[in-house]
C-alpha cells in the first residue's frame, strides 16, 4: 500500500505534476520578458510602425543620441542618481551600524519606522514630500528630487546592511581592539571590509530604485529638472514611437551591465 503511494506521488510536487509546474513557470517568464523582446525587436524597426516588421535599421537610435531633451534628462536622472545613492549608503549605513550594535529607548519603533517605508506607496511618500517642500519654501527642482530619493532609498540600503552586519562575527573586531586599535581604526581597517559587499549591494539598489523612480519624481520635479522616467511618460502621451522603444532598449542594457558588473564585483569582494 505504502508502495503504491510512493509511486503515485513520483513525478509530483505539492500534488501538482512536474510538466505542470514546467509549464506554468514557462508561462510566467513568457508573460514577463515576452513585451521587452517585442520592444527590442521592434526598436530596429525601420518605420514608425510598432505592430508590422519592415527592416531592419539604427534610424530610431540615431534620433535618440540627436534629442537634446532625452540626453538632458538622462544627466539628471544619473546626477540624482548617483548623488543620491553616495548620501543614502552614507547614512544608510551609519544608521544599520547604530541598530546592530547599540539598544536604545524607542528601538523597536525605529526599527518599525525603516521597514515600513520599504512598504509605503509612493505616491503617499511622493504627496507628503510635496505638501513639505511647499511648507518650507523650497524651490522645487534636482535638490528636492535628491531628498526626496534619499530619504526613500535610505530604508533598503539600512536593511541590506544590516543583514551583512548580522552575519559578521564580532570575534574579529574584539580581537583588533585587544590589539590596541581604536574604534575608528577598527572600523575602517576591520568591520568595513567585511561589510563592504553588503554597502555596495545596498548602493546598488538605491541607484536602481532612484534612477527607475517615477512617482515620487513627478510630484517633487521643478520645471527644468525632468528625470528620464518623466520624460519617456511624457513622450509616450503622444503614442508609442520606436524612439521610445530604442531609448527603453538602452536603459534595460546600461540595468543589466550594471547588475551584471555589481554582481561580479560583490562575488569578487567575497571571495578575496
């Protein structure tokens, strides 16, 4: 009886069959990457038509590296980006140090604080943001959009951080202070090096969510200050053009090569 069972169960999983399993997980990746093959594909298009393949061509790049307004607000959204990711891994980090290693009143609702604003709407945080800069007086332009991605991506560079500092043994820094090093010497010559893998996938992940954001930006951005989110919105108000479709192509390359180039610089952080 129990054998029969046993054999009744083979090629199953939680009582689903394994070409079931195979099938919807083929499903799932067509329905995700099927739409950025088509952009792809249709962004060599040589026509402005997005539905019926031509030829091939490099017309639609061509205008692209032409605009002035795209290349401008690609400057922005990498000057923001790369701005904003410097503070938030700076503070980010400071800040998962102060929770791993320290107990202190009113932790807990710190603690609460940080993971709740991995969770909050944007367009909450993009409201609120708005309604404070108005309060304060501040001129709405790439200094607000700084802050406000600052203080967005401040929260997931903390938890990643922190993770990193949760798996690090103290032994280490224990030993380094026996040996007469002081705090700071033993920060910068022993625990920063051990957590530097989990600092620079935390930064990674605040330039991504600062360069990609769209909600937040378009409530806080001045006139003269257009993120490359908000300028494909805006060009996509008037219809769907390859040279949407080309520069959407450029920016999932330069993601890519970036999460490419992180992932083996973090690997080859570890294994040194």
């Amino acid at each position: 009886m129990a054998a029969t069972t046993k054999s009744s169960r083979k090629g199953t999983i939680g009582g689903l069959p394994d070409w079931g399993l195979l099938l919807g997980s083929v499903l799932v990746y067509v329905f995700l990457y099927a739409p950025i093959a088509v952009l792809i594909f249709f962004s060599f298009n040589s026509t402005r038509s997005t539905q019926v393949w031509t030829g091939f061509s490099f017309e639609w790049y061509g205008q692209l590296l032409g605009d002035p307004t795209i290349l401008q607000a690609f400057r922005t959204s990498l000057t923001v980006g790369v701005i904003a990711t410097l503070i938030a891994t700076v503070i980010g980090t400071l800040t998962a140090l102060a929770l791993s290693r320290h107990r202190f009143r009113g932790q807990s609702v710190a603690d609460t604080a940080i993971y709740a604003a991995t969770v909050m709407p944007e367009i909450v945080v993009g409201v609120s943001l708005l309604v404070f800069f108005v309060a304060v007086g501040f001129q709405l332009g790439i200094t607000t959009i700084v802050i406000a991605h600052v203080a967005f991506t401040i929260s997931f560079v903390t938890i990643v951080v922190r993770a990193r500092l949760a798996g690090m043994d103290r032994s280490v820094e224990e030993a380094a202070q026996d040996l007469g090093a002081s705090p700071v010497q033993t920060f910068f010559r022993v625990t920063l090096p051990l957590i530097l893998p989990g600092v620079m996938a935390g930064g990674l992940l605040a330039f991504t969510l600062s360069f990609d954001d769209f909600v937040i930006t378009y409530f806080i951005s001045g006139v003269g200050s257009s993120t490359l989110p908000l300028k494909i919105y805006s060009m996509i108000k008037f219809g769907v053009s390859p040279v949407i479709n080309a520069l959407s192509t450029v920016v999932l390359v330069a993601t890519l090569f970036l999460i490419f180039g992180g992932s083996r610089l973090l690997v080859r952080k570890e294994n040194a």
